[in-house]
C-alpha cells in the first residue's frame, strides 16, 4: 500500500507556457500532501504544504502565483508552474500524508520539467 | 525553509564494508526518516523513528532517534552494490506536518 503517483513524469514546455503536475494518492486518502523541488544532486527543498479543502501554505521565498496548488479531494493534488521560464526547469517530487495512519509521507516517482 | 545537515556528503566503500552517516538539526524534532533516493526517481522510505532513542533496524540498515531530539544516524551492515545512491533524512518537528530534507549523503559502493 501507499502509492503514490505523479503525472506526467517528465515535460518539456516552451518558456511563458503553464505547466500542470498531477500527484494521486493511490490507495489511501492524504489530507495533507507536499510538494518538493530538487536541483541536480541537491537535497529536497519543501516548496509548500497542500491541505485539501483549503489553501496551501508556501514556504518562505516561494512564490504562491507562480507555483499554483489546488487540492480539490482527498487523493489529488496538482502544481501549476505559471509562465515558466528556464529557470523554473527542476524535478518536481510530491508527497503524500496518510489521514489518519502512520506518521509517514510517502513520495510520488517525480516529474523532470524542462523549460526552453 | 529548514534544511537538515549531514554528513557525510560522499562515501565511497569497497562491498562488504560497514557505513555510517548522520543528521542534525538546531531544532528539536518528534519524527526523523530516512529514504534512498535513486537517480531520477522518488525517495523511498528505508525507516521511520518515532520516539527519542529509539532505535529501529530494516534488514542490514539500523538508525537511531537522538536522545536530545536533534539528530539521527544510520548504519548500513555489510554493503551491497545496490546500496548505492544518495540517502537522505527527513525530520519533523511537533509545530506541523512539514517535513525538513538533510544535504543527502552520496554512497558508492565499489564492488
């Protein structure tokens, strides 16, 4: 149990599109899901926290009209990068925390995203 | 946000080798992970501590909670070539569900 998903696994997208991550939870409900953003051999930095039925909470520096999240049920949530542009290519990692089961977040395989 | 230090940030071990590597925060945290990361994937859990002092072992790998709440270690027994990748911790503190990334330690096992 506690898959996670993300779609689509990699993007490339031409600069000034938007871009639209799906992350699922497959076979458990997460009230809370979190969204990372990793360089090239660099640590995992937490972008923002995704609380179902509510706005999310960004961290510090990270720019909530660029990076735009909407946790709509209790098995999705989707990242929206806004006007992309170079600089916003990354790997961008999702998790999952289980309601009620465990204390443990549980991450989705990643998406490259490519900005030209 | 936080960022977790640890050490080292690269091993290199012959196979068979022994290897040890730790985390530590200036904040006190009430959960510390620890996942494997491979190239061009998700992290994968290895082990979740709980409670201070803990000390909890998945197959050859062992890892600790801290006393004082601050750090984390984990030992990996008799290495393997697919040990190899980069593992990182995670910590949580008891003011919300974020959890907080260290730098990663690079482990390549020459075989």
């Amino acid at each position: 149990g506690a898959v996670v998903s993300q779609h689509p696994s990699r993007v490339i997208c031409k600069s000034g599109t938007s871009v639209k991550i799906e992350c699922r939870s497959l076979d458990f409900q997460a009230t809370t899901m979190f969204w990372y953003r990793q360089f090239p051999k660099k640590s995992l930095m937490l972008m923002a926290t995704s609380n179902e039925g509510s706005k999310a909470t960004y961290e510090q520096g990270v720019e909530k009209d660029k990076f735009l999240i909407n946790h709509a049920s209790l098995t999705l949530s989707t990242l929206t990068v806004t006007s992309a542009h170079p600089e916003d290519s990354s790997f961008y990692i999702c998790s999952a925390f289980p309601s009620g089961r465990g204390e443990t977040q549980y991450f989705g395989p990643g998406t490259r995203l490519l900005v030209l | 946000g936080q960022q977790l230090n640890q050490s080292p940030q690269s091993m290199f071990i012959q196979e068979g080798e022994d290897v040890s590597m730790n985390c530590t925060s200036s904040s006190i945290f009430n959960t510390w992970l620890w996942y494997k990361q491979d190239p061009g994937e998700g992290p994968v859990l290895l082990i979740a501590l709980y409670k201070a002092g803990e000390l909890t072992s998945n197959g050859r790998l062992t890892a600790q909670f801290g006393i004082t709440r601050k750090d984390s270690f984990l030992n990996i027994s008799a290495s393997i070539p697919s040990d190899v990748g980069i593992y990182f911790c995670a910590g949580r503190s008891n003011t919300g569900n974020q959890f907080y990334f260290g730098t990663g330690t690079s482990l390549t096992v020459i075989p």
